[in-house]
C-alpha cells in the first residue's frame, strides 16, 4: 500500500515540478513536452489509484478522486487528440492538490 500512495505522490510532485519549470499551468500545458509529461503523470495517477481497495477509499475519503483520477486516465489515453487543456487545467488547480493532501493524511495514519 505504501509503495501505491509514495508512487503517486512522486507522480503529482514531479507535475509539480513541470509546472514549476514552466512558470505556470498554462505555459507547461502549451508546451508539448510539459504536456505530454503532465499527460503521462496523470494517467499513472489514475492508473494506480483504481488499483487501492475499496476499504482504503472509504476509509480516507478517495472514493471521487478514485473516480475521477481513472476517468481522467482513460480520457487522456483513450481520446488523446481530443484532450481539453481547460478540464486539465482545472484538475492541476482544484483536484491534483486535495489528492495531494489526502494521501499525505492516508499514508501518516498507516
């Protein structure tokens, strides 16, 4: 379990990190190695997200980011022409920072 939770905390550190470099969400997801490596994160994200068991979802409150971490991996991978940067965007903003915090209080409780 812990190697899952450190693994997609890695994952959004490294976004993290892109954004950085980038100056700004806009700029990383303009740019396309920013978004391809931003693409690729998240989709790792939802992909190891929908491995957690259901107990562990219920238990720190996951069961909407599990969800929309592995819908959001299946639209980026599945429709990757078609990808809106404005939906990106506002999961980089809104979604990617409360999983963030989520998880940190997940894997200090275990």
């Amino acid at each position: 379990m812990y190697e899952k939770i450190d693994f997609i905390l890695e994952m959004i550190e490294n976004i993290e990190k892109i954004i950085k470099r980038h100056k700004g969400i806009v700029d990383a997801l303009n740019d396309f190695e920013g978004q391809m490596a931003i693409f690729m994160g998240l989709a790792q994200i939802g992909e190891t997200l929908n491995k957690f068991d259901d107990y562990f979802i219920e238990k720190f409150d996951l069961k909407e980011e599990k969800l929309g971490a592995y819908y959001t991996r299946n639209y980026i991978v599945h429709d990757y022409e078609g990808v809106d940067l404005m939906i990106v965007e506002n999961i980089l903003r809104v979604h990617l920072p409360i999983l963030k915090e989520k998880l940190l209080k997940a894997k200090n409780e275990n």
